[in-house]
C-alpha cells in the first residue's frame, strides 16, 4: 500500500511530461509536412549518377548487364 504513494505521482508526472511533449510537438509544428517525408525517403539524389542509371533502366535492362 506504501508503494502507492510512489507509483500514483510518478506516473502523473510521466502522464504530464508526454503531454508536455505532445504540446511541444504541435508548437514546434512537427506534423506539418506529414506527405514530405514519405516521399523524402523515395528520394534517391544522395546516389551515384551509375547507381541511379541502373535503378531507372528497368529489370530488362539490368538483366543484360548482370550477364555480362
């Protein structure tokens, strides 16, 4: 029962630090551009100029440089 005591603050002071948290999150608008990232992670500009010429040439045309 003495644990209680502990435990009830604790996790008002957890529940109150998420919202504090979440409430930051909208402030800072963090969910602002939630379409940017997934196509951020699609993006492949950080590639060699080779690389991204195999990923745009297609399946036939890889298959013909992977037998060589």
């Amino acid at each position: 029962m003495n644990v209680l005591f502990f435990l009830i603050p604790i996790a008002l002071g957890l529940g109150a630090l998420g919202l504090v948290a979440f409430l930051w999150s909208l402030k800072s608008n963090q969910y602002e551009d939630l379409q940017g990232a997934a196509y951020r992670i699609l993006d492949d500009s950080d590639l060699e100029p080779e690389e991204q010429a195999k990923i745009h040439a297609g399946p036939q045309q890889q298959a013909k440089t992977a037998s060589r």
